[in-house]
C-alpha cells in the first residue's frame, strides 16, 4: 500500500499505516515496522515522528539496519535546520507567525539536541 501511495500517486497512506501496526501487533519484536512508518511519516512535525520511528526501530529487539542510515540523515537535516534557525530574526513578525517560529523552532532544537546525545557509533 506504502508503494501504491509513493508511484501510482493513489491515497494508500492510512491504509499502509494500518498494515504496520497490524504487523507490530503480531511480531512486536520486530523494527522493520517501525523503519516504514518513520518514512510514512515523511517530515511532519519537523521530523520529530519519524525520529521516534526510527529510534523504536533501533531499539527492536530484531532492530533494521537502514534506520540508523535514515535516523542519520534526520540528524543532519535537524542541525541545518537549527544553524539557520538561530541567523533568523522574529521580533517583527505579527504574533501568530511568531507563534509558528517558536513552535519549529522548539522542534528543530528539540531535534537537534537529540542528535547531539546520541552514541557516535550510530
């Protein structure tokens, strides 16, 4: 269902979130699940879900090696994101674009701390 979504561009998306709960509720000890709801997840809330995701993934005790690849690529993509958040300036904006920095940028900072209190190895 995941890939109907991604190449025949049909709605499939809940479909394939349902698909891997199921499959976690049968086998919880496996992370693949995990792995394929993150990318579902997609950047949504920053990418804050799909680190939960892959993080849980990881986790596993039958974990899927890509997820650390993928968790990575989040890191990066969150430590850009707080560089360029801290160049930019939000006293003149009217107070609900405000309140939309401050929420991403909790999030991005969020992000970015997480990745800093990761094990190198990873």
């Amino acid at each position: 269902a995941r890939y109907q979504n991604e190449l025949a561009g049909v709605d499939t998306e809940l479909l394939a979130e349902r698909f891997y709960y199921q499959a976690l509720s049968v086998a919880p000890q496996i992370g693949m699940p995990f792995n394929q709801l993150g990318t579902l997840a997609g950047s949504k809330y920053y990418n804050v879900e799909a680190t939960y995701c892959y993080l849980r993934c990881i986790q596993s005790e039958v974990s899927f090696e890509g997820a650390c690849g993928n968790l990575k690529r989040l890191y990066d993509k969150a430590a850009k994101m707080y560089h360029q958040l801290k160049k930019c300036e939000t006293r003149k904006l009217s107070p609900s674009k405000k309140r939309g920095k401050d929420i991403k940028r909790l999030l991005v900072s969020f992000m970015y701390l997480q990745s800093l209190l990761q094990p190198k190895s990873r």
